[in-house]
C-alpha cells in the first residue's frame, strides 16, 4: 500500500495497484479476490464500463454478456485506439468475442471457471509486466526532468540533480549519457563545471539554433 498526506492533514492509504472486473457476480468476483497476485492488490468490482478507462490498473476482467451494444463498442474503440501502448493485461470472458485485431492483445475465455483454473499465475504475470512498465515509465520521466533542468540551469552539477531528484549521482550521470546517445547536445561545462545544452538548445524541447548562438561560440 502507498500512503500520503492530503491537505487537510488526513493520512489517505492506496492499494499499490488494482485488478477490475466488469460485469460480474459476487461469486465470481469471490474467485478473483482469492487469486489477487499479492496482498497489495485491491480487487475494483465495477458495472461501469468508463470505470475500465479511468481508474488505472494492471489487470482488466470484461465479462461480455454483461455488455450492451454501446458499452461493448466503446471498449472495442478504446482498446483499438490504445493497443500498440496497451500496458494492462486484458481477460475477456464469454460471447460475443471481440473482433480479430484485438484477438491478440486479449485473452479470451468462454467462462470465468477456466480462467480460474491459472488466474493466480496469469494475474502474477500481468504484476510483473506492469512493475517493468513502471519502472521504465519512472526512468524515462527521471531523464525528462534531467534534460528540463539542464536546459533551464545551464552548468547544473551531477550532485545537484542528484539532490533535486532524489536519484544517486551515478544514476544521474547513467541518464546524461542516455541522453547523449539519444542525440541530445549535453556537455560538460569546464568554466561552472556542470551540464549544459550546446547552444542552449534540446531536440525533445523542439528548440532551434539561432545563428548568434553559433557565432557566440
């Protein structure tokens, strides 16, 4: 569980992440709960269909049958739009089956009691699937915020990112050279001896070289 300090002084408790399921009974929402992959999962019991796209999770169970015709074709919209960055793990339960582009980014069953025959290592997969994305969500954001500073405080040393992002100084500099590789123009201050964007510029920011810059160099 995370746990934060709202505003008002309240400490507020949230499950590190959840699995919803649609459309389903008390019982078979019994066999979900008993197969969550760790202690720190909540199980969402929801008949909402915009509960599936606002409430984030790793792991989403659909129940079919439960579907009208609208709800059924909103999903199918959403998850067509969304599916080369689909992150959570998608179980779609019962008839009619979802059409055959997204046939391979769910995983269909025709009864829930044949999902639950595995769900337990089906939903530990989907855990660890979405730690990896996590992580590499939180790296790529860290290295974003290393560019920003850089290019707002030009000759920043290694340390102070270090402090400001609450990272090692050793990640710090593993990100720098990231960057570099990805093409960004860092380099080594030798007058403030810190990290600044040749000519003040970054490709990510869409920033263009003037030509007085170049002359000032």
């Amino acid at each position: 569980m995370k746990t934060f300090l709202a505003p008002n002084g309240r400490i507020i408790t949230i499950p590190e992440s959840r699995v919803i399921s649609f459309g389903f009974s008390e019982k078979q929402n019994d066999i979900i709960a008993e197969n969550l992959p760790t202690s720190e999962y909540e199980l969402y019991e929801t008949d909402v269909v915009t509960d599936i796209f606002a409430i984030n999770s790793d792991t989403v169970i659909i129940n079919s049958e439960a579907l009208n015709d609208s709800d059924r074709e909103m999903i199918i919209d959403y998850f067509t739009e969304t599916q080369a960055s689909l992150s959570e793990m998608i179980f779609w339960i019962g008839n009619p089956k979802p059409p055959s582009h997204l046939r391979n980014k769910f995983v269909c069953f025709e009864y829930i009691e044949m999902l639950a025959v595995d769900l337990k290592y089906r939903l530990l997969k989907a855990h660890k699937m979405a730690e990896k994305s996590r992580i590499f969500s939180k790296r790529l954001a860290d290295c974003i915020m290393i560019l920003a500073e850089i290019r707002r405080n030009p000759g920043v040393k290694s340390k102070e990112l270090a402090q400001k992002f609450e990272l090692s100084v050793r990640t710090v500099q593993r990100y720098i050279t990231t960057l570099q590789a990805a093409g960004e123009w860092i380099e080594y201050d030798t007058v403030k001896r810190g990290w600044k964007l040749q000519y003040g510029c970054s490709i990510l920011f869409g920033d263009t070289i003037i030509e007085e810059a170049i002359e000032e160099e």
